[in-house]
C-alpha cells in the first residue's frame, strides 16, 4: 500500500494550506481561526513517480487542558502513530515558541522520519535569516516554504519522498 505522509504543527501554521497545494483542491477547511480543521482529512498525491497518501491534522497544542484541542492533539498523534514520513510544519511570521520544541519532543519518540518545514516565507531574500534559528530544535535542516505562495514545495516534496 501508499506510504501516509502526515502534516503536524501547531494550529494556524498554515497545514492546510499545504495539504490544499499538495491535493490540488480544497478538500481541507482553511480558516483565520486556529485549529478549525479538527478530523484528519486524507488525500492521494503523486509527486514525480511517487504516490502517497497526505493527511492534515487539525493541530496540536502541547499543554492545553481545553477539550478540543486536547482531542485534537490525540487526533495528531493518531496520525503520527499511522505514518511513514512527517512533515512538521513551523511558522517564521511567529518563530520558533516553546509549544514547537514539545512537538518536536512528541516527533522524536516516534522515531518516524520528520522533514521540518518553515512556512510563511513568502520572501526567501528577505527572510531566510530568521529561518536558521528552527536549527535549535534539533531535528535536522528547516526548509523554507511559503504555501500560500507555493514557494519550496518541489525541495520539501523530494526530501518527503527520499524517505520512502
Ligand atoms: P492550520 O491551522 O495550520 O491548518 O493553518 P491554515 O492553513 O488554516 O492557515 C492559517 C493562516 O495562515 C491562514 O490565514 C492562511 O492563509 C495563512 N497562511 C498559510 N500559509 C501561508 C503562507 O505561506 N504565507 C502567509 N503569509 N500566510 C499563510
Ligand atoms: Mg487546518
């Protein structure tokens, strides 16, 4: 069967805005407000000779005691638990916060292949300074992505299927 290629971060990172790229149609519910995606949402995607099943998540926020979001951080983790590759999707508008690091603790116990994304760099010249700090978190090369603007989605697409 397809490998699963799972989309996790933080609510409002911009997954489904990559996930909406990625399926070439708005299968995926893209709102202002953070966390509205709350079930996974599947689609096939084939990129090059590679063909793999993408799913959103609705978002994980590590210590909320909130009910939804506690669901929704069970949900990810599902996901998590299901896939082969993660794409762990950052925000550069917002940097690197304390909530990043304990997602990428949660990605590290699963021992699952991450690609670290940074999105919103819709300007690479003007701020791919502020994408090295992503470094710190300790899972490997962030890469530049602007979804909305569809930037770096070929680089991140062939470090995702390089782990297939
Ligand atoms: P999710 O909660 O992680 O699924 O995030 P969404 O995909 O719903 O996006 C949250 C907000 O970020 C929306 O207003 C998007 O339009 C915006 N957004 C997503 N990708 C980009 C991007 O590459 N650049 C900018 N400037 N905004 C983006
Ligand atoms: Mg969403």
């Amino acid at each position: 069967s397809k490998p699963i290629v799972a989309i996790v971060g933080r609510p409002n990172v911009g997954k489904s805005t990559l996930f909406n790229v990625l399926a070439g149609d708005n299968i995926s519910i893209v709102k202002d407000t953070p966390g509205v995606t709350r079930d996974r949402i599947y689609a096939d995607v084939e990129w090059l000779n590679h063909k793999f099943t993408l799913v959103d998540t609705g978002g994980i926020e590590p210590e909320s005691k909130d009910i939804i979001l506690s669901q929704m951080r069970d949900q990810a983790q599902i996901a998590i638990d299901t896939a082969n590759v993660i794409i762990f999707i950052t925000d550069v508008r917002q940097g690197l916060v304390d909530a990043d690091a304990k997602v990428a603790d949660m990605l590290r116990r699963s021992r699952k292949p991450v690609v670290l994304v940074v999105n919103k760099v819709d300007n690479f010249d003007r701020q791919m300074m502020d994408v090295y700090e992503f470094y710190n978190l300790g899972i490997g090369e962030p890469h530049a992505i602007s979804a909305s603007g569809k930037l770096g989605i070929g680089d991140m697409l062939d470090e995702v299927t390089g782990y297939f």
